[in-house]
C-alpha cells in the first residue's frame, strides 16, 4: 500500500486507485490510523478528479465492511426499500413504507436526519414522544420479522466510516461529488439486505440536484453502482420545486401522513408519486404482474386501514406514545405539540398560485425551529408551515396562503423576511405539472 501521501497524491494527479488499496486507506482511517487532515485532503481529491465505478463500488464495499449488515435469514417476504435524495415536505417514506409492508413487502428503512434545508424521516418520526429509532441490528433485524417495517437509524455498527466521512464532507465542501455521494448512499443501503431499491432522485428548486442533467447523472450512478451489488434498483427523477403536501415541518408532517394513509386527505402530489415509487418496486420484485395491480393493493390497504395499522404497530413496538398517535389519527395533533407562536400570511395579489419556492420554504422552516443550523441545534417538533392552498388554484388578494408556526415571534418574523419573494402568484392559470419527469433502470 502506497504512504497516506502517496494515496492522496495518486488520486489528486486524477489516476485511479486499485480497489484494494481504497479499502486498506478505510481501514487505516476507522482504526484512527490515518488523521482526519489526510482523509479530507483526499475527499477533496476526490471532488475534483472524480472515481470511476470500480473505485465507487471499492469504496461503498469499504463502507459496507467498516460495520455489520442486516440479515433476514427465514425471513419469506421480499424485501426492499426507496430512498429519496432529499427534498421539502417529503413525508413519503413515513406514507409508503408501511403501505408496502402491509402489501406485503418487508422495508427494514434506515433513514436519516435533515440535511440543509431538506427535512429528515428520522426526526419526523422522533416527534411521536418516546419513539425510539436507534435500534440495534438485532433489534431493526427482529422488527422487521414481526411487522415486515422497521425504522432504523445509521449507528456505529451500520456503516460508521460512512457516519465519520459525511461529517468531515460536511464542513469541508466535498458532499457534491457523484461517486462520493453513491457509496455514501449506497452503503447504508445495501447494509439493509434489502433485494432491491427504488430512488426517488429530486430535482429543482428544493432539491439537492437542481438540474434535470445533474438529477439524472446521480441517477445513472445509484442504479449502476447498486447493480454491482446485486441489488435490483431504478430510479425514478422527480420535480421539487414547491414543498409536497400541505405541510413542512416534523410533527405537522407526521400528522399529514397519518392523514393521508387514513384516507382523510386525498393530495394529489403526495400520493401519485407515493404510488409510482410503490408500483416501481413491487415491479422489480415480481411481486405484482403489472403497474396496474400494485396500484390496486396499494389503494387497498388505505381503504382497509392495514397500512396506518402497520404504522401504528411499529411505532407503539419502537417505544412512541399511542395516545399521541391516536391524538394524530383524529387530526387532533396540536394537542399534543403546539406552537406558542402562529402567523398566517395572506395574497397581497389575486391570480393563480403558481408556486411555494420549496427551497426558500426549507430554510425558512429552519428558521421557525423545525430544522437545524448547527448540527447540535435541538428541534421544535411542533415548528413548521401549513399551506393553505396548492400550485393551480385561484388566489384572490387577502386569501390565506400560509400559517407559520413556532417557539418565538422573532422566528416568525426571520421565516416572513426569508419567504417575502418566494410565493409566485401569476395571471393565467398555470398547466398542470407532472412529478414524475423520468424513469431510470
Ligand atoms: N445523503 C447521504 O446519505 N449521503 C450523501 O453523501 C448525500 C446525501
């Protein structure tokens, strides 16, 4: 093996690294033997030189191995599970996880927090009071055998170079890298011992890739380098401009998916592309003939309330609060988390709504307390944004557009000057947008 020197300077000279030396430099790193300047020097390398796909794949095996992976052994459900690469009031795993487990299909999801301005399943779910996500690989293993659902956490046996690496990219600049991102996302995944994965690559406004070209890139990366795997991925490339659903913000969105897989709440946006990622997957796992039929199961498992029923087991077994849950099923969520300060925003214009400029809404969130500026920050579960109308409809000056919700009025005031230039209000009706802008497998 070449010095950590050598290493770094073999890739900053954009030449490519055997595998095996991609695993030794992990290893060194996990066992502390190789300083945290040399790894992000190398980071940076990275970002600029790039990795081929031998090396990516190394690298994710490298991950992969710094900690266990999940085994399902006797297990006789397929098994499998969709990743979003992050975006505004994305609440769809908390909607689709348990509507394919109560298909039939086993998701042991390991999921993560907020990151910038987009919002984190895990801390969605931490809301519930008491619910518990750091499970151990025992505990994610044994929850998935009883419910076919568990909701995990990356911990420090489930891909810890991966947990220590991101930090550093973080604070470095280095995250925006297609390999580095690929093996960072794939690890974690492929660690599930899951058969296969939908993604849900977001683009635009509210989206970590803002462009289709940059979107479909990463795509391209996470289908490849998962095949390496074994895995049968595709992924989907989806539009995120304005915030999906009617809320932002942790509790608020844990309520609207409760909502909506208890067939109170029929949004259009949430649920079409809820069931084109559902539809995907169960394709991949021949688990229905046709796109058609998965639809069908899907929609039937809200109508009969297996899937907020499965929600609602796990959740209890993972330690959350059922009085609070029940609170959530009969839309009565404030009574448990409720804002101390509120602030609806009305049109100063009349015409059409055209957009809630997501990214802008992201931070704003963050402002208002329901995402964090440091990494220490603690979250206000009951922070967020209600929206009162959708991309489409007919505003008239003075109409209600958005309640803000937090601890303080100093926050309402920050989040107000932040959105003064992000509600887009135009003359013609604008066309309907379609989500779902490409399909890649
Ligand atoms: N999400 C991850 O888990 N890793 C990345 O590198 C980027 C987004």
């Amino acid at each position: 093996m070449h010095s950590p020197y050598e290493f770094i300077a073999h890739k900053q000279s954009g030449k490519e690294h055997p595998p095996k030396e991609i695993q030794t430099f992990i290893e060194r790193f996990i066992n502390h033997r190789i300083p945290d300047y040399q790894m992000t020097a190398w980071l940076m390398a990275v970002y600029f030189q790039g990795m081929t796909f031998s090396e990516t794949e190394a690298l994710t095996s490298a991950f992969i191995n710094s900690g266990r992976q999940l085994t399902h052994n006797g297990l006789k459900l397929p098994i499998g599970d969709k990743h979003s690469t992050g975006g505004v009031g994305d609440k769809i795993t908390l909607i689709l996880a348990p509507i394919l487990a109560a298909c039939g299909i086993a998701v042991p999801t390991i999921t993560g927090r907020g990151l910038g301005f987009t919002g984190g399943t895990l801390d969605k779910l931490e809301s519930l009071p008491g619910m518990r996500v750091n499970l151990s690989l025992e505990e994610i293993e044994a929850t998935t055998a009883e419910f076919g659902l568990a909701f995990g956490a990356q911990t420090n046996e489930i891909v810890p170079a991966d947990q220590r690496i991101y930090a550093l990219r973080d604070v470095t600049a280095t995250v925006r890298s297609l390999p580095l991102i690929t093996s960072s996302i794939l690890s974690k995944k492929v660690a599930e011992g899951i058969q296969a994965i939908v993604f849900d690559v977001k683009c635009g406004h509210g989206a970590f890739m803002s462009s289709y070209n940059e979107a479909h890139e990463l795509a391209k990366w996470l289908v490849h380098v998962g095949q390496l795997f074994g895995l049968n991925t595709s992924a989907l490339i989806t539009k995120m401009d304005t915030p999906l659903g009617r809320t932002v913000g942790n509790w608020l969105e844990l309520e609207e998916s409760v909502q909506i897989l208890a067939g109170n709440q029929d949004l259009r946006d949430i649920l079409d592309l809820t069931f084109a990622l559902g539809a995907t997957l169960m394709k991949q796992l021949q688990f229905v003939e046709s796109r058609a039929e998965a639809y069908t199961r899907m929609k039937d498992v809200i109508r009969n309330g297996l899937a907020l029923e499965k929600l609602e087991a796990v959740m209890m077994h993972q330690s959350g609060d059922l009085n609070s849950f029940k609170l959530l099923t009969r839309g009565k969520g404030d009574e448990v988390h409720r804002a101390r300060a509120s602030r609806t925003v009305e049109a100063t214009i009349s015409g059409y709504l055209n957009n809630f400029w997501a990214r802008d809404f992201g931070f704003a969130a963050i402002l208002l307390g329901a995402g964090r500026q440091r990494s220490d920050d603690i979250i206000n579960p009951a922070a967020g944004i209600r929206f009162h109308c959708d991309v489409e409809d007919q505003i008239n000056a003075g109409d209600p557009l958005f309640t803000l919700y937090a601890d303080t009025n100093s926050q309402l005031d920050d989040a107000e000057e932040r959105l003064k230039k992000s509600v887009e209000i135009v003359e013609e009706k604008p066309e309907r947008v379609n989500l779902i802008i490409d399909e890649v497998s």
